[in-house]
C-alpha cells in the first residue's frame, strides 16, 4: 500500500475533536484500541487470502479498508468476520482489573455485537449479502437483504427515539441514523473492495 492511499476526511477530524472534548485523551486508547484490534484483523485476513490491501481512509462511515477484492465470496466473508472476531478476541483479553482496559473491553464487546448485525455497510452485512446470493441467487437473494434491512432498520430506528425519549441513551438513535445515512442494499463486497 502506498503512502498515498491513506485519506482523513473532515468530518472525521471533526468528530474526534468532539470526541476529545467529551472526554479528553482518557478516551483515546479506550476507543482507538478496540478500533485497531478490529480493522488490523481485517487486514491481516485480507492478506492471508493474498489480497492487496489499496488504501485505508477515516471518513464518516468509519475507517474504510480497501483491498483489489479479487478473493472469492468464501474468502470475502472470512474478511468480513475477522474484524468483529479480532474485536471479540481483543474484549476477552481485555477484562483484567484495569479500569479503563476494562471499559475498552465492553466497547469492543458493543462493537462487534453491532458490526455483527446484517445491515449494510456493517461486517453482518457484507457476510448476509454474500450468504444470500450464494443460497438463492442474486436476485432472490438480494430481495431478501433488502427486506431484512429495512425491518431491522426500522426497529432500530423506533427503538432508538424510545429509548432517546425516555432519556435513557441517543446511541441506539445515532446508530440507526448512521446506519441510514450510509447503508447502500445494492452494494457488495466484490463489487467494490472495501471493508468498514
């Protein structure tokens, strides 16, 4: 990968600007370490299946790994669940008696939990898409992505204004939001090599 191919977009300064005022450096290895232990799993994956790792970006949809996507869709799924198995790894060995290695512990385990869910752009996603076209054929499969994206979607989406109205949390709310900005139905894992 040429130096080149790494990108940082505004808005992800922004929010670790809004990240960093929320909590101060503190917050940084809790949330940077879990994050690495995700994204370096998918890249050590994508080379285990001889991909070419192409350019790494921070953007609004995450950190964004892009690879030549020439592996086969047994291998793109393997890809696409070594960054939530990392993030799972990475929870279990981080529940020692060290606060803050702790907090970051329960964050990777929110994390994976999340990025395991079948909505694109999410990890669960990628593997549900490909799963499905594999079973059923593209068409089939894709109309069933595309149904159980949107009752997931929803349910997401009302449960977070519940529970944000309720005053409870607004991450569920923030999420779902996230998820609807940057979910793409037509969108696979060989069609354009990436992985969020």
């Amino acid at each position: 990968m040429e130096r080149r191919n790494l990108g940082l977009s505004i808005l992800a300064v922004l929010l670790t600007a809004c990240l960093y005022a929320r909590g101060g450096l503190r917050l940084l290895p809790v949330i940077a370490l879990p994050v690495a232990a995700h994204e370096l799993s998918h890249v050590a994956a994508l080379l285990l299946l001889g991909q070419r790792v192409t350019g790494i970006s921070l953007d609004a949809r995450g950190l964004c790994i892009g690879y030549d996507g020439t592996c086969s869709p047994r291998g793109h799924i393997l890809a696409a669940l070594a960054g939530p198995l990392g993030g799972a790894v990475y929870a279990l060995a981080g529940f020692t008696g060290v606060p803050w290695l702790k907090q970051s512990a329960c964050l990777s385990l929110l994390l994976t939990a999340f990025n395991l869910l079948p909505l694109m752009p999410l990890d669960g996603g990628r593997v549900f898409s490909q799963l499905c076209v594999l079973t059923l054929g593209k068409s089939r499969g894709q109309k069933l992505c595309h149904t159980v994206s949107a009752v997931l979607l929803t349910m997401l989406l009302l449960g977070g204004v519940i529970l944000a109205a309720w005053k409870k949390s607004t991450a569920p709310l923030a999420a779902a939001i996230w998820l609807l900005l940057f979910r793409d139905d037509e969108e696979g894992l060989v069609k354009n090599g990436e992985i969020i």
